[in-house]
C-alpha cells in the first residue's frame, strides 16, 4: 500500500496539536521586520507579530521558503514515505507551490504532487485537513487530489480590510482607491479570482461589509445540508467569537471555527481584517 503524507505551507495556519494528530508537515514563510527575519509558526506567532509591527514605520516583508528547505523536508519524508501530496497557498501571490514543484522534481525515491489552493489562510488549510484525513485512511493520492479538486468547486471566501493602507504599500492597491476609500470609509470587500486578491465589491461600513459576506454564507447555507466555514481574524478575536456565536444561531448547519490571518498575510492585510471561507461537505 502507498504511504502517503501531506505537507502544506505556514499559511494554512492550522495549530500546532492539529497538524500532529494529522501528522501533517509544515514549510514555513518568513517575515523581516527591520533586520530580524522569522519563520511564522515557528519564530513568531500572530500575536507577537502584530505587536511587534504596530509601530513600525516600514512594512515587513514577507519571504517563500528557499528551495533548500523544500528540498531537505522531501529527502527527510522520502525515508517513510512513497509519495508526497504539498498542498501551499495560491501561486498567483506566493511562488511557495514552484518552489514545492522545483524540490519535487529534485528529489529521488518519493513521487511528489503538489496542489495550487488558489487562494489562502484555513481555507487552504480545509484541503490541507480533508488531504490528510484521507491519507490516514490509506486512500491513493490520484483519490485525494480528485476529492481536493472536488472542494474547490464550491469552495469560497472572502474578507475586508480595516485599513487600506497595508495593501496599498504592498503594491496590492493603488493610490486612488486607498483616497477615495479612506475619505468615504469605504471598506472593500476581496476575494481571490484567477489565484490573486482583487475587490468583490465596496461596501461604506465594516458592519455592513460582514454583514454582506455573511448573506452569501447564508444563501450557499439554505442549499446544502452540511457546510463547514471558517472565521478569519487579525488580532481581533473577541469580534470574531461574536460573529461565530451571531452566525450559529442563524445558519444550524454549518460548522464553524475561528483562525486567523498570521504574519505573512497580516503583512498585507493589516491588523483588524475578518475574513469568512467555507465549502460544502457531502452527506
């Protein structure tokens, strides 16, 4: 039988406990505040980090992991495993997925496939999760990527920004959208299409920006039986622990958790985003 393992990247942020118990491996994503450079997950929690930046001027950079580390983490699992499924966030903002192809085609005795979420944080971290329960059951790797692929179709998400500054000084936003959206407080819905973050619409508020984005859920909720969703925070977990509470009581069939937005995506988010993602689960 093919022995199979799951490795994703740092920006599926799924908890330590949870990565062990599915014996999922993790490459991490680097931050560089000032000279120092961290490895999310590993050097620097979410915590930390939006601390850390609250009062630097300059925007962190963000960093893939070097083909080295992909490399050295293939050649370790190779010793147990016949095959590799590296699960990473959308090629269209991080070259994490090439870099994962590139070690794979470098490395002997172990079949690597990777997988391209399209997009990021715990809703690559549900293809993660799903990849490896199957694993743990002994399916094929043709099997779980055709379940992978599955979920996309009818996998969402989406998020606002407190501030548009953060996307604005990493190139992620002109200069005239972040002006008109600072003078009307006009709170941007994203989502990601074609694998990079553009608006789904502008909404004048946060409250009704989260309120939009929750009408969706309920719409994809009032057609399913079962949907699993995920609420996405930057530094604001009480809000988020509200919003799961205000949404159970509406929407019984869905299944929620609370995440967060980690350093590398808070880099360009900025502290005080929400996000919601989600997909529906067959009976």
């Amino acid at each position: 039988m093919t022995k199979t393992v799951i490795v994703t990247d740092s920006t599926a942020y799924i908890p330590e406990d949870k990565r062990a118990s599915l014996n999922i491996k993790m490459v991490p994503l680097s931050v560089v505040i000032g000279n120092d450079t961290y490895r999310e997950e590993i050097d620097i929690n979410a915590y930390e980090f939006y601390d850390k930046i609250r009062n630097e001027k300059a925007l962190p950079k963000t960093s893939q992991p070097s083909l080295g580390n992909f490399v050295n983490t293939f050649e370790e699992l190779e010793k147990d495993y016949d095959t590799i499924i590296s699960i990473h966030l959308s090629s269209g903002i991080s070259g994490t997925l090439a870099g994962a192809e590139q070690a794979g085609g470098m490395v002997e005795g172990i079949d690597v496939y990777t997988f391209d979420t399209e997009i990021s944080c715990m809703v690559q971290g549900f293809y993660v999760i799903r990849a490896a329960e199957m694993a743990q059951a002994g399916e094929t790797p043709e099997v779980i990527l055709q379940e992978l692929n599955k979920m996309k179709q009818s996998m969402r998400a989406y998020f606002m920004v407190d501030n548009l500054d953060h996307l604005h000084r990493g190139g992620r936003l002109n200069g005239f959208e972040r002006v008109i959206g600072s003078v009307l407080q006009v709170k941007p819905i994203l989502h990601f299409e074609n694998k990079v973050i553009v608006p789904f619409e502008k909404v004048r508020t946060r409250k009704k920006a989260m309120k939009r984005i929750a009408d969706m859920l309920e719409e994809d909720a009032s057609k399913y039986d079962k949907i699993k969703a995920t609420i996405i925070h930057a530094n604001n977990e009480q809000e988020a622990i509200e919003w799961k509470i205000l949404l159970e009581a509406i929407m019984p069939n869905v299944e929620f958790t609370i995440s967060y937005f980690g350093p590398v995506i808070g880099t360009h988010l900025g502290e005080g985003s929400m996000g919601l993602g989600w997909y529906h689960v067959e009976s």
